[in-house]
C-alpha cells in the first residue's frame, strides 16, 4: 500500500513552492524529507494529508488516484499528520482515556459506554506501546512528550497506515528522543509507512531507510540510507553549496571594548548558565535549529524567565525582569512579531512614540515620526498608517524602529527575517548594520546559516541550551556551520 505524491506543484499566489515533486513511502518504510527552511517540506506533507489541494499533480495509493479534500478525507485512507503543535489534535479538558479512545467510540457509534471498559480499553493501547501514563489526568496536564505519543498511539489506534510527522523531537530531551525512536521502530515493524521532517540529522541516519532532499522547491536527493551515505552529502544536497552568499564588510580598526558579558544565565546552583561577551558595535549571531534553546536564551537576556548577572559597559547589574533590562539599554526584536512585536490595529506614529512621557503633543510626534519612517525607510511613509496594513517587511521595520528614539547598547534580534520577502531582507540587513556602527552590540538568533553568514562577525552555535563552537564568520561555510549545530556530532564525531 505505497502512498504516493506524483509530480506535486504548488504556489500561493506569485510565490512558487512544489516544482513536479514526486515522494512515496512504502508500508514499514521511514522515509525523511529534508530540506533548509522555505524548501517545500512542510507544503508537501500538507498537501499529502488533505491540508491543501496541490495545484498540479495527483496522490496515489497503490496506484490508484485518491483526493483528498480535507484531513477527514486523508485521514479515512489512513494518512495522519501530526504538526509541532500536538495540542491541536487533542482535547486538553478530557481525560487521556477520553482522548485516546473517541476515534473508536465514533467508529461504533456508541452512544453509551461503559467508563470503566472505557479506560480499561486505553490502559491496554498505553500498555502495548509502552507510555506509563494515569488515564484519568486531563490531557492539559501532560507534558510535550506525552501529548506526541498519546497523539501517536491515538492515530494508530485508529487505523492510521501512515504517520507524517514534522520535526517530532524538536523539544524532546535526549531520553525522550530514544522513546520516542523506540516507538517509531516499533510501528515500521507493524507495517506503517512513516514520513519525518528533521533537521537533526543524526537521527535520520540512525532511523530512516530513505531520504528525499527539497530545495527551492525542487526535489535534488533521493537515496537509500546505508554506510556510503555522509552527512557532508545530505547538507551540500540541502545548501546546495551556498557559493556566492553576500558577507557583511566589516572595515578594519581598534578593537572596540566588551559592551555586554553575560556571567550566567539561569540560577542553577552548577551555574553551567551561558557565558558570553559583546563588544561594541560587534554583530554575534547565535546559530541554533529548531529545539536549541534560542529564543529561550533570548527571552532570558531580556528579562522574561530567571535572574542573571551581566557586566553592562564595565558594570555589574542584575537583570530581573523586562524593565531592568530596558532600563540597561536593552531592545528586543521577537520572533513572533505579529504577537510580540507590533500592535496591528495601532497606528506608525503610535509604535514611533512609545518614548514620549507626559502630555501628548500631536504635532511633535508626527515630526519626529515622519523623521523615523524616513531613516527606517518605512513605506508607506504615512505616520498614520495602520501597522496591520503594512506589509511583512514593514511591520518589521516599525518593531525596530520604535526601541531607537535614542541610542541602545544591545539589541537582540530573534529570527527577524521570519515571513519577510526577499526584496525587503537586505534593506533590514542594512539597517542592523547601521545600528552597528552607530555603537550597538548587537546579538542575531536564526536557525538560518545563510542569514548567519550574511550579518555576523562572529557566530556562536547553540546546541541543547550550550554554546559549542565560537567562529569568525569569514572561516565559515554553510555546510560546516550545519555540522556544528548537529547535537550528536558535537558528541561523537561524524562519519
């Protein structure tokens, strides 16, 4: 029964996607789906389970045309996919016993049941796939890695003959990641066919029997997993080599003094907390994939978990909560902008002006906003316009723009390319640039190594919460800064 997506193409609007793409998985077969962000994976699976209509091409079950108009359709031919966000295919109020048999309580249209043999019939599913777990806790109360597998043994319970699943062990700890392989393991030998997107490569060599590479859309890998199979081939087949990525300039002078060092972060009594310096006018980038623990440790440097002590221009400071740390010349650019970042039904002035005190004068707020949408470049260049209204570039350029009414001494930046085109990247590049050399220290977080090459003097890979290599950015290569963000490389090496 081999689930098969036959020459797939897909854009949205004027932004192509899926290029003739064709991927199959066969019953008790782990095929992986790799590819760099924005390379089609996650389109292609949600497209295989009903999500979207492709624009061209056709999915085929052992050779005959299937169509899929929805997940209800997918899912009656037995095709799940489970997304990062497990919650959503759960019932956080309902017990787990509740959540695990509903499917089978719909099938035989029951319309009374017996609670007991209720939880008796859930206790068995738990058992045979080996999670301990009470049956009667709501589903709320369960941690990441329970909610994934319950969401597993679930879909199986159900009859699911293949299992699509994107990045599963992204916020998995090492433990948790060898059950949850376990599980995996277990459900090829009963047959299913089971599809996975990771950027943690050593346990696609550890796991999977295929692979198939997406780049730009465009399928340039397929191959068994076997001994001749390097990780050096899988991430040139991802980058594509990456020749001629743009590098920031950086002009030679007096080193400049240390803005920013970081003593630790977290108040664990090991104090195994993140150590670090900034110089100023310096541009780090911490290079992380998806589950490192950056936009953690970002959040943390802001204000928003644990104390830390920090040596801020020669002196030292506790930073405890989010106003201490603007206090300190922090800004802090989110990943989530949209929920973070700006407010969307507020106006350009509106966002320009948050460092205005006291009385409100109208006048004087749009003269110095008119001055700041002309120094981001922000457009339309109406400081009434409303920030919703902007497009994804920007409202990024409004979030930057609203901490600069005067000088910063650092301004951490997490994934601030996230949903911005092209054409509006490099101008946003410019501007941290500017802000560079104009004396702020700057810390970039991305899971992207392009962006990484593009804006770093310096990059740090973060890897499980550690930073575990320094590099100057001009010895880098995007092939060599991806093995550096691999966790099992960093402890064993690689073949």
């Amino acid at each position: 029964m081999t689930l098969t997506l036959l020459d797939i193409s897909h854009d949205f609007g004027d932004l192509p996607v899926l290029h003739q793409v064709t991927f199959s998985v066969k019953p008790g077969e782990v095929h992986a789906l790799l590819g760099m962000n924005g390379a089609g994976k996650s389109t292609l699976l949600h497209i295989a389970a009903g999500v979207y209509q492709p624009v061209r091409g056709t999915i085929n079950i052992d050779g005959e045309r299937v169509l899929f108009r929805s997940t209800s359709d997918a899912n009656a031919h037995g095709v799940v996919f489970l997304t990062q966000e497990v919650d959503r295919g759960l019932v956080p109020q309902l017990a787990v016993h509740e959540n695990l048999t509903i499917g089978h309580l719909r099938q035989e249209k029951a319309i009374w049941f017996s609670k007991s043999a209720n939880r008796a019939r859930a206790r068995a599913l738990l058992q045979e796939y080996g999670l301990d777990l009470n049956v009667d806790l709501p589903v709320k109360e369960l941690s990441l890695y329970e909610k994934q597998m319950l969401s597993i043994i679930r879909a199986v319970s159900n009859q699911a003959r293949y299992l699509l699943l994107d990045e599963p062990t992204a916020s998995l700890d090492r433990l948790q990641a060898v059950k949850f392989y376990e599980l995996v393991q277990k459900l090829q030998l009963q047959g299913l066919g089971i599809v996975l997107i990771s950027h943690k490569l050593h346990e696609i060599m550890a796991c999977c029997q295929q692979i198939t590479v997406l780049r730009g859309g465009v399928t340039v890998m397929e191959r068994s997993v076997d001994n001749n199979l390097k990780l050096e081939d899988i991430i040139e087949a991802m980058t594509g080599g990456a020749k001629g990525i743009a590098r920031r300039v950086v002009k030679d002078g007096e080193q400049q003094p240390v803005q920013l060092a970081v003593r630790t972060t977290g108040n664990r009594s090991d104090d195994l907390g993140i150590k670090f310096e900034i110089r100023k006018g310096e541009i780090v980038t911490l290079f992380g994939l998806l589950g490192s623990g950056k936009t953690e440790l970002a959040e943390t440097l802001f204000g928003l978990h644990d104390a830390y002590t920090a040596v801020i221009e020669g002196k030292q400071v506790t930073i405890r909560n989010t106003r201490q740390a603007v206090e300190q010349g922090f800004a802090f650019i989110p990943e989530e902008r949209g929920r973070h970042g700006v407010w969307k039904k507020d106006d350009i002035r509106t966002h320009l002006a948050l460092s205005f005190r006291g009385m409100i004068h109208v006048s004087k707020e749009l003269a110095y906003s008119q001055e700041r949408i002309r120094s981001f470049a922000i457009r339309p260049d109406s400081p009434t316009y409303r920030v919703g209204r902007l497009s994804g570039g920007n409202q990024q350029k409004v979030a930057i723009a609203k901490w600069f009414a005067k000088p910063r001494k650092i301004a951490i930046f997490d994934e601030p390319m996230k949903g911005i085109d092209v054409s509006a990247r490099e101008t946003i590049f410019q501007m941290i640039e500017s802000l560079a050399a104009e004396g702020t220290s700057i810390l970039y977080l991305t899971a992207e190594p392009e962006e990484a090459l593009r804006i770093s003097d310096r990059v740090w890979t973060l890897v499980d919460g550690q930073i575990v290599s320094e590099i100057e950015a001009h010895a880098l290569t995007m092939d060599a800064l991806m093995l550096t963000a691999d966790k099992e490389v960093q402890r064993n090496g690689h073949r």
